[in-house]
C-alpha cells in the first residue's frame, strides 16, 4: 500500500499553528457536536515537520470519501479557474492548487502550489511547501513547478485572507480534501 502524505503550507502565505490548530493552539482531535457533549475521533496523526503541518495516511483507491473529494475538486476546477482569472494580483494571493506530485519513490505526494498561469491544461506555480519525501523532479520548496491538470487534487481560495494566511476556520471556497481531514482526523498535534 503506497502511503499519501498531505502538507500544509507555513510559507508566508499559510499560518499553520494559527490556521490548523486555532488561535489558542490547543488540540482538536475531539470535537464537540450541537449539543455539546463530545464526539469520539481517533488521535490525530497529523503532526508539525518544520514548522508544516503534514499528514500521512494510506492511500486507499476505495476511499470513497477521498475519491469523492478529489473528483469534487476537479469537477469545479473549471469555474475555480474562471474566477483565478477575474482576480487582479493581489486576490490571486489568496488562491492554491494542491498537487498529486510523483515522488522519486514511486508514489504520490500532495503538495500546495500557488499558481501562476492556470490553463484548462496544464497549472504553473511556486511550489509553497517542503515535499516530505523527493519528488521526481526534484523539485523544492519556492521552485516554480508546471503540471498537466489531471494531477490537480483540490484547490482553495480565502477570500478574506490577509496577507495570503488562509484560516480553515474562516470561510473559503474549495478544500474538499482539506475538509474531509479535518472531518476524519481533527486537527494536527504539536
């Protein structure tokens, strides 16, 4: 079974502790449900690696739900795009693609990109975070990356960013991948 590991961005441009964990930086592997009586989640296995929240968890092509979010995500790429375009300089900030990138290993790493130019084809952009594991291309951290749409995994926009800090618990569009984890897994642990 091929392992699938999910980043999240510290650049400049993402405040993880802020971001994944809440201001107050406390754990939120259990959740509270309307009532108020607390829902039972198993522990979280996302975790903080240089400063980048990242969670490893298998990669199973039956996950429906993962399927299912992906598919969602490109299903309203098009429209995404669209809206990318509208968007002068400054709201383009606020916007991220995350790639299915091959890894030198063989498998698959999902890693967030902010683009540059994004055709109904191919996505250019920077390349926000860290790869866990070396990518096939050898790609880094702040290197402009180009690849061909089919390897889109989700995207997000934050409308009401500041300074490009997405927070999770703020309102954003997209993230169909990035909700369902913290659906499933709550949120990471320091």
């Amino acid at each position: 079974m091929r392992q699938l590991h999910v980043q999240f961005a510290t650049h400049a441009v993402f405040v993880a502790a802020l971001v994944l964990t809440g201001c107050d930086g406390q754990d939120r592997s259990a959740s509270s449900d309307s009532a108020g009586a607390q829902t039972d989640r198993p522990p979280s296995p996302w975790s903080f690696r240089e400063g980048a929240a990242i969670v490893s968890v298998s990669e199973d092509q039956d996950d429906p739900n993962l399927v299912a979010a992906i598919a969602k995500a490109r299903a309203t790429s098009a429209e995404a795009r669209q809206n990318w375009l509208k968007a002068d300089e400054t709201q383009r900030q606020n916007w991220y693609i995350k790639w299915a990138a091959p890894t030198a290993d063989q498998s698959v790493e999902h890693v967030w990109v902010q683009p540059i130019n994004w055709s109904q084809f191919r996505v250019e952009g920077r390349l926000v975070n860290a790869p866990v594991r070396e990518l096939i291309d050898g790609k880094a951290e702040g290197d402009v990356v180009s690849f061909p749409i089919e390897e889109l995994s989700d995207w997000i926009h934050a409308a009401n960013a500041t300074s490009g800090a997405i927070d999770f618990n703020a309102p954003y569009e997209g993230g169909y991948t990035v909700k369902l984890l913290q659906q499933k897994f709550g949120s990471p642990r320091r």
